[in-house]
C-alpha cells in the first residue's frame, strides 16, 4: 500500500488556548505535505469559540467533539482516540507548531520499521519568538531510558492505533499521563523510539511554572510509586520522586532556571 493511502487521525484536545496560538497549531497541521488525515479536536468546555475559528479554516478535515463540560485532558484524549479512524495517532498540542513534513515523515519512518508502536522526534522548547532549547534524544526507548526521564516527546509522537487501544487508552494520571503511557506500553512489549530530526516546536508559556507545585505533581509521584515496581526499578530511580517532591516546594524561578539551564544543556551535547 502507498504510503499516501495510509489513513491518520490527528487528535487533539482544547481547552481555553489564546486564538492566536490555537491557529498557528491548527494551521501547521492543515499545511502537512502528508494529506490524507482527519484532525479530531475535542472541545473540552473551552471559552475559546472553536467553532468560529474552524468555519475560518475551511477544511473538511477537521471534526469537532464537544464534551459535556470540563472533562480533563485524559478524557478527551480517549474520547478523540474512540473517534478516530486511522491506522496511525498523531499527537498536536493547541499551542506548539508542527513542521510541514512532519506526518509524512513519521508515517514513513512508521512504515518502514513497524517493530516501533511509537514514534517521536526531536523537538525545539521556545517561547515568544526565542529558542530556549532542544529536547528529546533519539534511538530507541526501553525502561531504563523511562525510568530516568529519557522519554518520547508526547505531543510530537505518532502512535499505532491498535497498540493503543490494546492497553485502553490513556490512563487518569494528572500531568503523568505520558509517563504513564509509555509504562503500560513497555509492560505490554511494545517499542518506542525517537528519530534524530526536529519535527516539533513545544511552546513553554512563563506562566506554565506555576502549574509545577507539589499539588500538581501529585499525580506523577503517585505513577512513579505504582509503575516503578512494574517495571522492576533499581532502586536509585525512586530518587526522581524525591526530586520531584522537593522541586514541588521550590520557589517558581528557581525551578524555571534549573528547567531552563537543562534544555540547553542537552542542547549544547
């Protein structure tokens, strides 16, 4: 089968994104050279008027799913994913910015080497218009790499369909539902890799590090504590969520330093 014919869903979830931001990303995907997608867009209980800016675009492609309210991020995912139609997911965030080439080039990359259930690429960290950093390393992805933070990028990440489903979607983790994710999905056998090429910019907003407080990490360390044991973690990787419980309690400037002095080390490798 050509390459063209294989069907993806592009699934993303909306809620309360700046219109300037969610046309950028909406945009870099209706401009992909890969053409045959539908993109599912989940309006989980946004103020933003979705449907306005979808009459703007034009483009049948595109399918809104308007939850009952405020769902979560989780819920929507899974509501997009029970939608979907194609052989591939495609992850978009309403604020990053997709390259042109990018389903092109993940669905290739997917064709060519199916032993991968998940692909990734390497992504560029900005805000405003500066570059702050570079992140992802690429090769493929086992528990260790999970284990000490060397994960898949998820937004930028194409994922077979079937893979997902035979482990029921995502699960209720709050801001560790990519962790999560990429747990069930070894723990089941399935690969992750992530490619050398920049395919994604992931947009960091300043106010983003005041969501990064010990309340909100709750959900990671609490996914940390059940999956460790699964995947039979040494024990020098619990002290992750020791880190974690004391970057929860930091003053806000410091974590975003540190965050910040750490995408541009792995830049500068």
């Amino acid at each position: 089968m050509n390459k063209k014919n294989v069907k993806v869903s592009v699934i993303m979830s909306e809620y309360n994104t700046s219109e300037e931001n969610l046309k950028k990303a909406i945009n870099s995907i209706l401009i992909q050279t890969y053409k045959n997608f539908e993109f599912i867009i989940v309006n989980d209980g946004s103020k933003t008027d979705l449907e306005k800016i979808i009459k703007e675009f034009n483009d049948n492609r595109i399918k809104i799913i308007n939850n009952n309210g405020n769902k979560g991020f989780v819920y929507s995912l899974n509501n997009a994913i029970k939608h979907a139609n194609g052989k591939y997911l495609v992850r978009m965030d309403t604020d990053d910015i997709s390259t042109s080439d990018r389903i092109e080039k993940q669905v290739d990359f997917m064709k060519k080497h199916p032993e991968y259930a998940v692909v990734s690429s390497k992504t560029i960290e900005f805000s405003g218009s500066e570059e702050i950093g570079l992140l992802g390393e690429s090769g493929e992805k086992k528990k260790n790499d999970i284990l000490k933070g060397n994960i898949p990028i998820h937004a930028a990440s194409i994922f077979l369909k079937d893979a997902i489903d035979d482990i029921g979607g995502y699960k209720d983790f709050n801001r560790a539902e990519d962790f999560v994710l990429w747990c069930e999905l070894l723990l089941k056998g399935y690969r992750l890799y992530v490619t050398d090429e920049i395919l994604y910019y992931y947009r960091v907003d300043p106010s983003d590090y005041k969501k990064r407080t010990l309340k909100n990490r709750k959900g990671e360390i609490i996914a940390r504590l059940k999956y460790y044991p699964k995947l039979k973690a040494h024990p020098k990787y619990y002290i992750r969520i020791l880190k974690s419980i004391i970057a929860g309690i930091l003053p806000i400037n410091l974590v975003r330093k540190y965050r910040e002095k750490k995408v541009l080390k792995v830049r500068n490798k």
